[in-house]
C-alpha cells in the first residue's frame, strides 16, 4: 500500500474510532502512530511522539490554560458565580421564556471567568436546569438552552480554545481574545431571538412566571455579582491595558479568584482541592486532544494524504460547472 493510502486508511479508522465512541484524543495518537509506524518503522514512530508532544506541552504559553481553567472552577465551586443567574432571571422574569434567557446571559457571564465550554455547560446544568424544571419549563427547551448557551465559552474570552488555536497557528492570542468578544455576545443575543421565537409560537414551552419583583430586589441581586465582575475587570483590564500578558492573565484571575472567595468566606480547602482536582483532568484531557491533533498533522504531512485531498478538492472545485 502506497503511503498515500495508508493515510486515508488512518483517516478512516479515526472516524470509525469516533463514531464508536472512542476517546477523542486516544484515537488521534493510537491512528497517527499506527500510520507513522507503517511509513517510518517503530523507532522513527516513537521518536515522533515524543518530539511532538515535548515540543507541544513545553510550550510556556499553555501555562495559561489550567490557570483560567482554575479561576473558572474556583468561581463556581465557591459559589461566586450563583448570582449570576439568579440577577439575570430577576431582570429578565417578564420575558417570554426569561429563565431560558437568563441562563443565556448568566453563562456568557461564567465564560468570562472559565473559557470552557465543557465547564460553562455543566455549571449552568447544575443552576439553571432545576430553576426551569421547577417552574415547568419544557425540558427540551431547558436542557438545549444551557447546552447551546455553554458553546459561547469556546467564544467569549478567556476561550481555551482561542488559546490553543493561537498556539498552533502562531497567532497573538489577545487578537484573538479581541476578535472573541463580538463573536461571543453576537452568539449569545442569536440564542435569546431562537428562544424568543420559539416561545412566542409555543407558549406552552415556559410558562410565564408570576412572581412579582421589586425594582429594589433586582438592583439587590447585582450585589452578588461585584466578585465576578471585578476578577472580569481586573483580568481583561490588565490584559487589554498592557499591563500583563495573555500567559500571565489566568494566573492573575486565578490569585483574584481565591481573594474574592476568601473575602466572600466561601472558600474551604475541599473546595479547593475540587477545583484543583477538576482543572487537572480538564487540563489534562485538552493537551492529550491537542498533541494527538499535532501527531496527526505529521502523519497526514508524511503520507502525503493531506496534499492528495488538498489537491483533489481543489481540483473538484476547479472542474465543478
């Protein structure tokens, strides 16, 4: 088999391997080193993989991830981040369909301290989910709300994702953090038209809530939001200032964190040590997804399979009438 073949065989494999379910980065390296093994032989094959992975994780920007993956955590296991949600469906309870609209707004608000969207999505599972369930919100309504409203984390700053693809593509992360912050709330206000609309042709999805609120008692709720808001200030701030760097930032959002939960006395060492805990698998999962991606770029780049699809949809493309 030639090696172009052995590319699109690899290629192939990955997808059976992900439509099996198989994890996502297990299956990047196990195809990209059978393929390497096939071209190369055992030794150029292991050496591929270390190269590859040293050269990915000694990277010292990737030092920024488990530190706003850190402050996210910190943010939500200390509760800094309930007031969000429960401000958000204060201000917005008369909208058709208000409590979906406010976990909307309340998870643009906790990607802004976290930039995951594995994490924003299950944070406001565990907030909004319930609030809506209690108030008789179609579940369909209530769980796709939160799963779509957790994509705007993989968007609004600080984005993992942003940071990796910075990292792999060598471009200025804080270009990126800029370019985020329209793309994020853009997505956000999208999401709030679906639901109004969607509530509007089908009231019955959200009940209306008839819990009269005080102008008092929403301006009282802001007041559980000043932590997040700062640690937002304070990152972005110094950031977008020049005061601090990309790399820099999640340790300062990390340290701000930890001050404004040890103020609020929320802070406990169990919960510490959860948020510590949850960062080092996240952590951990992202840089094996993203060295095993490395490792199939030089698989692909080895075999030739990369040009020869390049090649042929350019050519498709070409002829297509």
């Amino acid at each position: 088999m030639s090696n172009v073949g052995i590319g699109l065989t690899g290629i192939s494999m990955l997808l059976v391997l992900i439509a099996l379910r198989f994890p996502i980065g297990a299956s990047l390296i196990v195809v990209s080193f059978g393929g390497l093994f096939a071209i190369l032989g055992e030794r150029s094959a292991w050496s591929a993989v270390g190269i590859v992975s040293y050269n990915f994780a000694a990277n010292w920007q990737l030092s920024s991830v488990p530190m706003f993956l850190l402050m996210g955590f910190l943010c939500f296991h200390t509760g800094l981040t309930k007031g969000l949600f429960h401000a958000a469906s204060l201000w917005l309870s008369r909208l058709p369909g208000g409590l979906a609209i406010s976990s909307i707004f309340a998870a643009a608000g906790f990607a802004s301290v976290t930039g995951s969207s594995v994490a924003c999505a299950a944070a406001m599972g565990r907030i909004a989910v319930p609030e809506m369930a209690r108030h008789n919100y179609d579940i369909s309504l209530a769980t796709g709300t939160v799963a779509a409203a957790g994509t705007i984390g993989a968007l609004i700053p600080p984005s993992i994702l942003l940071i990796l693809f910075g990292i792999i593509a060598e471009v200025p992360i804080s270009a990126l953090f800029l370019g985020g912050i329209g793309a994020g709330l853009v997505t956000a206000i999208s999401y709030v038209f679906i639901v109004l609309i969607r509530v509007r042709l089908n009231p019955e999805l959200a009940p209306s809530v008839f819990e009269e609120v005080t102008w008092g008692e929403r301006f009282s709720a802001l007041k559980d939001t000043w932590q997040v808001l700062v640690i937002i200030i304070g990152v972005f701030g110094g950031l977008f200032g020049g005061i601090f760097t990309a790399t820099e930032a999640g340790a300062v959002g990390a340290s701000l964190a930890i001050l404004a939960a040890s103020m609020n006395h929320s802070l406990t060492w169990r919960k510490l040590m959860e948020a510590f805990r949850e960062t080092l698998i996240t952590s951990s999962t992202l840089f094996i997804i993203a060295i095993g991606a490395s490792l199939l770029t030089r698989f692909l780049a080895v075999s030739g399979a990369g040009n020869y699809l390049s090649e042929l949809i350019s050519y498709k493309s070409a002829t297509k009438p």
